[in-house]
C-alpha cells in the first residue's frame, strides 16, 4: 500500500513540475524538429552552399567545358578565359550543350 501511495506521489508531482514549465514558456515537446524550438538567432544562420570544386587548369574555351557550372567558375576566377564575348558574366551563352 505504501509503495502505491509512494508512486501517485511521484507521478502527481512530476505532472505539476511539468505543467510548471509549460506556464513558463519552456517547451517539453518531444517530438518538434529542433528547428522549431531553437532560439530566432539560430534559425536564420544557414550554412554556406557547397561550391563546386573547379581549378584553373588552363582551359580557356566553352567547348573544353563540362557543365555550366564549370564555365562560370572558371569566367570568375581564371585568368585569360575566351568563353564570355559580351563581358556580361554570363559564359558560352550560344552553347547549347549547356
């Protein structure tokens, strides 16, 4: 008998310390994503986009490039690169592979 009563002492204080938490703003839920109970600050830093790994090798012509994303690395950070004729940062343009 002692051991029930022990028990519902437990469990009604447990209960009380919990709904004490939920009063005072503290989440208890179990199953949100981390995203939704991280602090404002934390929710909006993202983490960088992968950037594709390029080196200037010495191509300098649209037709020796394999994707689109290999040609604007290369207009951006390669010297003596012939694929951007306008000089509008936009490369082989005319190149329909791409």
């Amino acid at each position: 008998m002692r051991k029930m009563l022990l028990l519902i002492i437990i469990v009604v204080a447990a209960l009380q310390y919990f709904q004490a938490e939920d009063r005072r703003g503290v989440s208890v839920q179990k199953d949100s994503p981390p995203e939704a109970t991280a602090p404002a600050q934390y929710q909006q830093i993202s983490s960088p986009k992968p950037v594709p790994r390029f080196s200037c090798d010495g191509r300098q012509y649209c037709s020796q490039m394999t994707s689109r994303a290999e040609a604007e690395f290369f207009v951006r950070h390669c010297p003596n690169v012939k694929m951007d004729g306008d000089r509008d940062g936009i490369p082989c343009e005319n190149d329909t592979r791409f």
